[in-house]
C-alpha cells in the first residue's frame, strides 16, 4: 500500500475521519490562509538556507509571494478568524526575523526540502522533510519540521510524523534519492532525533530520538491500516480529541446510524 506520511498521521488521529476524505471523498477543497502563510513561509525559508542565512532576500521573497500566492500555486478560500493579509504579512516576516535572531541550527545542513519515497515492509512510505542537520563531533542526524500555526503535541517522543522522517533516512532510497547513495554508509550507526521548530514563538521542541521499536511500532501501524481498509472498518476518534478540529464533526454519523429504535432516540 502506497502511505502518505500525513495520511498516515490522520489514520491514526480517526480512522472514521480518513474515511470521510479519501473514501467518501466529502472533504471540501478549500484552503485557510494559515495553510498558505504557512507554505509560503516554508519557501522563504528555503530561499533563507539556500542563499546562506540570507534573511533579506528571504524576507523580500516572502512579502513579494504573500502579496502574488497565485505565482507559486497557491490560492486563499477563506480567512481563518483574526488573521488579515497585513497581520499575517507582519506574522510571516516576523517568524523569519526571530528565526535569524536566534540562528538554532548552527551545524551542518544536510538538506532541506526533502522529498521521500522508502519501502516499508510491504508498503512504500512517501513524505516530505524540511530540514536535516548534523553538528560537528557528534553522531546524531537531526530531523527538523517547521511548525507555522500548529499547536504542539503533548507526546513528541511518540509522535508518528517524526518516527516517518526518522526511518526514511534509515533507508538506502533515502539518500539515492537525493543522489547522496554514499550518505546511507556515512551515517549508518547515527542515532535520529527529531525536532520540532515552533515558528510562531521561536521555540524549539525535542521530539526526542527514534529506535528500532519505534519503526516497529509504525510499521505494525502501517499494517493495521491496510487491514483496516480491506475489511472497511473505521473507527472514530474515541477519545474525541480530533473532533474539535475536524471538518465532518456536524454530519459525523449521520449516514452510519441504521438502527432506528437508535434513530428516534437521537431524534428524540
Ligand atoms: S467528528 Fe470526530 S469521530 Fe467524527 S470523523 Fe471527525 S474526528 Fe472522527
């Protein structure tokens, strides 16, 4: 089976919630304007690296997409509540300021914006990392992810976006990938750690580091989730801890409840 890193991700917050998206496919297609801050910030971010901590040009980039989304593919349906075009672009460039003012990432840059495509048991796991760093003496690869408006988990030790990113680098495809096929053997034998950059207030979360139980413990997830989806069974988030995010949280339901003694007691 073909996983998608955040397909994944959702899985495993309501199976019920996947369902409704990729199966029924009732998912409307439109996007918040912290989506598009947060895409566009990760552009300039990369313009940032690339040109060697060049915040200037980086800052310029960002106002200049900001002001033409459309240039890089990018379309805003609708406004979140309390964001504007002038408080978001004060936002944007702000984050890449204190980004620059607090310079975490002295070391190595391995490579950013990188895209993956590993084998995973049966399955191929696909994503995307935003920046890989090594520091001198040490044997760590540090996994990197951008946050631009997400709250941060309680749990980032098992957080399953990071145990993804930290696995594919274990993987020779990994690095043929992004023609460094003699980076696998370099790094062999490194630990993998993740780490969780909160843009919004220039902080940064240890995630912690990921071990050979924790791939177990995404492959045994990835298999659960085939399994799940041959035999059509999708529970939803018991804990109802999604719901109050979730776009399907006012017709979730609705169209699974047959019994209809249940019916005329919801009904009333
Ligand atoms: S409302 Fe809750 S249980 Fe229903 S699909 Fe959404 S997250 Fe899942």
């Amino acid at each position: 089976m073909l996983i998608r890193q955040s397909r994944l991700k959702q899985f495993a917050d309501c199976p019920r919630q996947w369902y409704y998206e990729h199966v029924l496919k009732q998912a409307e297609e439109k996007v918040g304007s912290l989506t598009v801050l947060g895409s566009i910030w990760h552009y300039a971010m990369e313009v940032y690296v690339t040109l060697d901590n060049d915040l200037e040009t980086a800052l310029a980039s960002f106002t200049y997409y900001w002001a033409h989304p459309w240039e890089l593919g990018y379309t805003i349906d609708f406004w979140h509540r309390r964001t504007t075009h002038d408080s978001l672009l004060k936002r944007g460039r702000n984050m890449l300021i204190r980004y620059d003012e607090l310079a975490p990432w002295e070391g190595h840059v391995i490579g950013t914006e990188i895209g993956f495509s590993v084998p995973l048991g049966s399955h191929t796991l696909t994503g995307h990392i935003d920046k890989l760093l090594e520091h001198p003496g040490q044997t760590t690869i540090e996994v990197v992810d951008y946050k631009t408006a997400a709250m941060v988990p309680e749990k980032l030790k098992y957080n399953v976006q990071f145990t993804s990113y930290c696995y594919a680098t274990e993987r020779p495809e990994f690095w043929e990938g992004i023609d460094q096929p003699d980076a696998f053997f370099e790094y062999a034998g490194w630990k993998r750690r993740g780490q969780w950059f909160h843009a919004r207030n220039t902080k940064v979360f240890n995630a912690g580091y990921r071990t050979e139980l924790d791939y177990k413990r995404l492959l045994l997830m990835a298999d659960e989730m085939e399994r799940s989806i041959e035999a059509g069974i999708y529970p939803i988030d018991y804990s109802g801890e999604t719901c109050g995010y979730c776009p399907f949280v006012e017709t979730c339901g609705s169209t699974e409840v047959s019994d209809p003694r249940l019916l005329s007691i919801v009904e009333g």
